[in-house]
C-alpha cells in the first residue's frame, strides 16, 4: 500500500483571532528546534533555512504566487521567466535550502473558481508534492469562501484538518488563558524600566480592550512598547495603553457609539 499523506493543517478563525501570531510562532519554535539540533559548523557552509513563510497576494496567479515563494529566500527571477522554469528554481533551492516547513497565509484569498485561482491551487498541491516539507496554511474562515468548494476544494478538503482559532477566554474552569498569554508577551519585552507583572495586572481590562483576539493584544502591546522606546520612559503603563488606537473592530468593541448616532 502507498504511504499515507499526512493531513495538511488549516489555521482559520475571524479576523484578528491571532492566526498569523499562531503560524508565525509555530515557525520561530521550528527554526529555534531546527538550529539546535543542527549548530552552524565552522567555516564557510551553504545557508539552511528550516523555515519558509509566503503570503498569498491578492488576486494570486499561479505565477504571481509561486513568485513570492521565490522572494522569500532571494531566487532571482525575470518577467521573461515562465511559470514553470520559476516553479523549477523554487523546488531547486527550497530543497537545497533544507526547508522543513511552509506556511502560507492569506489563503483565503484564493478562490479555485476562478480560472486564475484554480491554477494557483493547483500549484500548491504541486508544491507540495515536489517539496519534502510540510505545509501550513492560514486563513480567515476558510470553511465559509470558495477555497473549500467544488472539485478542487472537495480535494483540499480532504486532506485538511481545520485548527479554529478565536478569542481567548479570560478563564478556562482554573486557568487563566488569556492572563498565560499576556505573561509570555511581556517575558519578551525589552524596555529597561518596565517591571515584569504589570501587564498581567491589567489582564481583565486587556480582555475588554482587546475582546480576547490575540491580534489586537499583540498589536497593542506592540504599538505601547514602540512608544515606550520613542518617549523614553522605556515602560508600558495602563494610561499608555489607553492612548493606542487599535484596529477598528476592537475599537468598536471597547467604545461603541452611543445610540442615535
């Protein structure tokens, strides 16, 4: 019997639920697991780069797509290159490259009903034919676009397995998820005079601010730390968090408008 194909993991959820911080996360522990098991030996040696991270652009062809694979790790192309002498040099150089891991977000914009979207689906399960790596992908409610409809979304499909991300709870029966969260931001910040469990502090008035989506939380602490550094106090504070503007939906969230207007 052949080998079974390993189903392909799908991070979907509402917009700013944190799936790029999930992938993105999830390629930082790979490439940190990657290098420590394998140090840099001495001397001149060829680049290795576990991890590929590729952003499906808008509208995507297969060419404009499989072109951003080549960007990613600097492959040289030419308007006059076709798609498949691209797509050669892409699957030459990952392989050389050791790339373990592929995520690619975004993917909700590509729509197989299409003529154009359907050969940029077509290309990605190519790719991950050729390629010995394994693919992530990552999209805002996948289940409810076209990606997932008709023959080739039926195949997509079937060899996915949905991984739902959503606004954390502020507590899960003892735990404190979202308090978790907030912690391991503030362990990787580097402002001198900022004290580790501030933030922590402000844990239910972050859920509220921010109504548990991971990226709105990380866009604001984000956002306070850039100012923090460019105003000198070098620490995020409460009143500091207030003056960030966030994203629109979060905004509408922590200050709804009044009725009548």
């Amino acid at each position: 019997m052949p080998p079974t194909r390993p189903l392909t993991p799908v991070v979907t959820g509402p917009a700013a639920a944190g799936k790029t911080t999930a992938l993105l996360h999830v390629g930082r522990t790979c490439h940190l697991a990657h290098t420590r098991k394998n140090p840099t030996p001495p001397g001149p040696a060829h680049a290795v780069v576990p991890v590929a991270y590729v952003l499906v652009p808008p509208g995507a062809t297969a060419k404009t797509l499989i072109t951003e694979f080549a960007r990613y790790l600097g492959i040289p192309t030419t308007t006059r290159m076709t798609q498949t002498q691209i797509t050669d040099a892409v699957c030459h150089t990952y392989t050389q490259a050791g790339v373990q891991l592929v995520l690619i977000d975004e993917i909700h914009r590509l729509n197989p009903r299409t003529t154009t979207g359907a050969q940029a689906a077509d290309l990605l399960k190519d790719l991950t034919e050729r390629l010995r790596a394994t693919f992530v992908y990552a999209g805002i409610d996948v289940t409810d676009t076209p990606l997932f409809s008709g023959t080739r979304g039926a195949q997509l499909a079937g060899r996915a397995t949905l991984i739902t991300c959503g606004p954390l709870p502020a507590r899960h029966g003892s735990r404190e998820p979202f308090r978790d969260v907030i912690t391991n931001i503030e362990n990787n910040l580097d402002l001198t005079h900022h004290k580790n469990g501030t933030l922590p502090r402000h844990a239910p008035y972050l859920h509220q601010r921010t109504a548990g989506r991971i990226g709105s939380l990380t866009r604001l602490i984000r956002q306070a730390a850039i100012t923090a550094i460019c105003d000198g106090t070098e620490r995020i504070t409460k009143q500091s968090l207030e003056a960030v503007r966030l994203d629109h939906l979060a905004e509408t969230h922590h200050r709804p408008r009044a009725r009548g207007r």
